[in-house]
C-alpha cells in the first residue's frame, strides 16, 4: 500500500480514494479475524455430544451434550440459506 501512496500525486480524489480503501481492507480484515476467533476449526459429532476444537490460535475445546441443548437459532433455523447458526445449550452456546 505504501508504494502506491508513494508513487500518486497528492491530489485530493487520489487520496480520499486510497483512505476509504484502507479502511475497508482493515474493516474487513477485523472482521474475519473476530470470526475465526468464535468459529471452531474441527467439529466433531457422535451419538451423545458435539465437539468442537481447534480454535483460531488457540487449542480450546467445547463439548456439548445434546440433552443440554435448549435452543437453535440463525442459518437454516431462521430461514436462511447461509449465515451462522448458533447452538444454545444450559451451559455453553457455540
């Protein structure tokens, strides 16, 4: 990015165009980096519970029973093709 401020003539156009795409790119970046924090890596589901694992930058792991799940919400639950999909158990909600 620094060449390229380097290399345009400051005019004003030019750089309230490189300003706004700066801040999209770090507005974006955010984004994607507070969701890989939340979105496990590795899921794995048996007959008595789900397992989630392998959290961005972190080894943490969450185990859910499926007799403490109280409620399903976003995604496909809320009509939704895509998006989120949160499972609310008594203790944890991934």
């Amino acid at each position: 990015m620094l060449p390229a401020i380097v290399t345009y003539r400051y005019e004003i156009g030019q750089s309230a165009y490189l300003m706004l795409l700066s801040v999209m790119l770090i507005y974006v970046n955010k984004l994607y980096l507070r969701l890989y924090k939340i979105l496990p890596l590795q899921i794995a589901i048996d007959d008595e519970k789900i397992v989630c694992s392998h959290f961005f930058k972190n080894d943490k792991k969450i185990i859910l029973h499926f007799s403490d799940i109280i409620e399903l919400k976003g995604g496909v639950f809320i009509g939704k093709s895509k998006g989120l999909m949160q499972v609310g158990g008594e203790k944890t909600t991934i």
